[in-house]
C-alpha cells in the first residue's frame, strides 16, 4: 500500500522508526515535510519549499476550509501569526495528495499543513488518521479519523471482567494516570540542559531559516514566557485571597492546557477559556460558585483575559497551582470540561460530569454534553434534584471494552519526550497495530470496489 507520513517536528523521527518497518513489509513510504529541519531519511519526502515573500498573500475567505483551518492555527491563536503563506501551501499539499494519491495519510491535528491536508484528504475520500493515545487505559492508542476522536478499526480485543473493573478501580482511586501525564526518567541536570539547548538550537535554526509559520519569533516566545511567568504570579496571589464556601454549590472547571489540539481542535468552538468561565458564570446563579483549577502544566491558557474574569467575580474561585485533582474531586458537586481526560475519571468514578464538545466518553449515561456553557443551569438542577445519571458497573465495563477493542497496545509518544517510545518492544506493539490498520483500510477498499460492481451490475 502507499502510505504517506505528515511531519510534526520531533513526532516525524518515531515514525520514521514505524515506517521502516512498514517499508520492510513491503509498504511504498511517502511524506509531506513543512520544516525541513525534521526531514525524514527514508521513503519519498516531498519538502514543501518555505514560501517567498512573493509568495505571500491573504487567503480567499471564501474557501470555507481555509477559514477552519485558520480557526484552529495555533500560530494565530497564540503567536501573532497570520494566513498569508496558506496559499503557497494549499497549493502545495493539495498537489502532492493528488499526484501521489495515497491510500493513507497518517499525521496529527495540531499544526496549520496538517489541518489543510486534512481538509483536503476529507474532499479526497483518502483516509487521514491520527495515532494518538487513547488516554485510559493507559499504555494503547487509536487510530482518530481525520480531526475528530472517531477511532478507526481497532485490535478488537475483549478482556474479561475481572481485569476491566481492575482497571475501572485503578483510574478511580488514581493509582494509574494516563501515558501523557506520567513522569518520565528524568535525566542528569548537565543532559536535560543539553537537551534543551540542543531542541532551542534546532528550533532557533529553523525559524531563521524559514520556517515561521508552526515556530514563533525567539524573542516573541521570550515574552510569551515572561507574561505567562507574571500571570501564575497573579494566579497564585488570587488564589490566597479566595476560597471555597461550604454553604454554595461547587462546580469545578479544570482549565485545560493550550496550545493542544485536545481544546484548540476536537473542542474548537470553546476554545476560548476566558470566555467559556464567563459564560458559565452568567448561566449560573449566587448560589453556586466555580472551582478553577489550573493545568500542571499552564501554557497560554493562562491569560490576561482569564484572570480579568476570574478578578471580577467572588463566585470564581482559582486554587493554589499544587493543589492535587485527589483533593477537590470529590468535593465537586458537578464537575464541567470542554474535552478534559477528568470526565473519563469522573464518570467511572460516578461524579455528576458535562462536556462541552462530541467526545467519545459522552456515550456513558454519566457523562453529559451540553450544547452551550450557557446550560450548566440544567445540570445543576439535575445534580441538586439528584437526577443526574449515574454509570452502572455494566455501563463503564462496556465504556472501557470499547476502548480496548477500537485500540492497539503500545505508545505513540515522541521518543524525544518520552524514551519508552523507543523500546524495541513498544516499536514492535506499534507496527503491529499500523500493519493491522492498514489490513482493515484494504479490505474496506475491497468492499467499496465489490459493492460498486454489485451496484453497477444491478
């Protein structure tokens, strides 16, 4: 089969360990390269030349997929960015699919080529898949459909019910956590710091080089992390100065971590936090106040937007940074996330969750999705009434059979981030699941192809 790779910085090195085994089995390796600093060794790279200043030009507004892919472009979203290289690599990409026509294209969803050769894939009937952990259990990942978390395929395997509610009790006492949230070996302090000189080398290199467009300006960086370092300052000294009250009714909103197409892609239309808290805050009443736990790991979510709403209002509590998820879980009347891995564990675990994005976890009865932030009202009532759905036993053992059946074993991970990607036997795990796929694409091919002679035959 013609398989084509979409580069994502560090990410193109792990599947450049998977495609060469896919090559081995006799798979024809192509690839779409946006920075060429990351270029792969193997298969047919196609390098998409950075544009010239010529080149550059506004986007026609009419072409509806531009604008989504603009959307959710984390260079505009948080690094002054623009569209004006997007025709040069619309262009580009749009001919490389046509010309290669591939009967899969495998990427991620978070930079700006990948979101257009996604569009383009979609208008193309070629499948476009994400590989991406499935976050629990722990230790699998999925094949997405192009930007949603619609799995594809999938190993098909069942485990008995003893080992699901080992699991199922694992994640609600937290003696399990997610692969992206567990610490790696953390290496000597002279290599860590020769890891980050080496990624600040690479990445500084680059941007001088052309690459502009998925990597900020060095010096704008600098600022976004000197105003980020000012706002958990600000952060912490809010948080000192409120807390909860015992006689309200608590609501908790775990701000999610941004850039990340967990919110900035599957959650799009809440990307905005700030306004997401504000809208919240209108659709509730005195009596309830909402808990705001920052992310481990803040990025940009931490805004000066956000802060100037949670300042406005008493009813909008932030919690000191240390504060772990095991202490204000299961005090939370309601717990709210646009796209969160919490409303995995809380729904498990029985606790009233909303949703504000279609997330497969919405298909347990504990798990709730509203249409607007401005609808919180409803499920507070429900919670107070005490008719909020709750999962059954039966409804999470389901929930994570699914999971395991539409899954593979092993991890996806950069290397770079995480050396257990690198472990011959994860590499194994993984390229069994990819040659598994790519069976499950050609005997879909094959039915298409039958059921279009049947047709026409008949």
């Amino acid at each position: 089969m013609k398989i084509l790779y979409i580069e994502n910085r560090y990410q193109t090195h792990f599947w450049e360990e998977i495609a060469r085994r896919l090559e081995g089995d006799g798979h024809d390796i192509h690839w779409i390269v946006q920075s060429h600093a990351f270029r792969p060794k193997i298969g047919s790279v196609n390098v998409i030349p950075y544009p010239r200043n010529a080149d550059l030009g506004n986007f026609e507004t009419s072409k509806t997929y531009l604008a989504r892919v603009a959307g959710k472009d984390r260079n505009i979203n948080y690094f002054l960015g623009n569209s004006a290289h997007y025709r040069h690599y619309d262009e580009r990409i749009v001919e490389i699919l046509q010309r290669t026509r591939p009967d899969v294209v495998f990427g991620e969803s978070t930079e700006f080529h990948e979101l257009m050769a996604i569009e383009h894939c979609r208008a193309l009937n070629i499948p476009y898949l994400q590989p991406t952990t499935t976050r629990y259990p722990s230790g699998r990942f999925a094949f997405y459909e192009y930007d949603t978390q619609e799995p594809f395929a999938g190993s098909g395997e069942r485990l008995s019910d003893q080992a699901v509610d080992e699991i199922v009790d694992a994640i609600v006492g937290r003696s399990v956590l997610p692969d992206y949230m567990v610490k790696v070996q953390t290496p000597s302090r002279f290599n860590a710091l020769s890891q980050k000189l080496r990624n600040r080398w690479i990445l500084t290199t680059a941007y001088f080089s052309g690459e502009r467009f998925n990597t900020p300006h060095p010096i704008h960086k600098v600022g976004l992390q000197r105003e980020l370092a000012n706002n958990l300052r600000r952060w912490e000294k809010l948080a000192g100065q409120r807390a909860p009250r015992a006689d309200r009714f608590t609501l908790l909103y775990p701000l999610q971590m941004q850039p990340e197409a967990n919110i900035d892609v599957w959650g799009n239309e809440h990307r905005c936090q700030a306004t997401l808290l504000q809208r919240m805050l209108k659709g509730t009443d005195a009596q309830t106040q909402i808990l705001v736990k920052g992310n481990p790991k803040a990025k940009y979510e931490m805004s000066d937007a956000l802060l100037r709403i949670i300042e406005s209002s008493d009813r909008l509590i932030p919690l000191p940074l240390a504060t772990p998820m095991a202490k204000v879980f299961a005090s939370a009347s309601l717990i709210a996330t646009v796209t969160g891995t919490v409303a995995i564990e809380a729904t498990l675990a029985g606790r009233p969750v909303v949703t504000f994005a279609n997330v497969p976890w919405t298909s347990n009865p504990g798990c709730m999705r509203l249409s607007s932030p401005d609808k919180i009202a409803s499920a507070i009532e429900m919670v107070r009434s005490g008719a909020f759905p709750r999962n059954s036993a039966d409804d999470s053992r389901k929930y994570i059979q699914w999971v395991v059946a539409t899954s593979y074993q092993g991890l996806t991970t950069a290397s770079f981030h995480n050396p257990r990607s690198a472990d011959p036997v994860n590499l194994q795990r993984v390229h069994a699941g990819f040659a598994h796929v790519l069976h499950a694409i050609k005997e879909q091919k094959k039915q298409d192809f039958l059921s279009t002679v049947h047709s026409v035959g008949s």
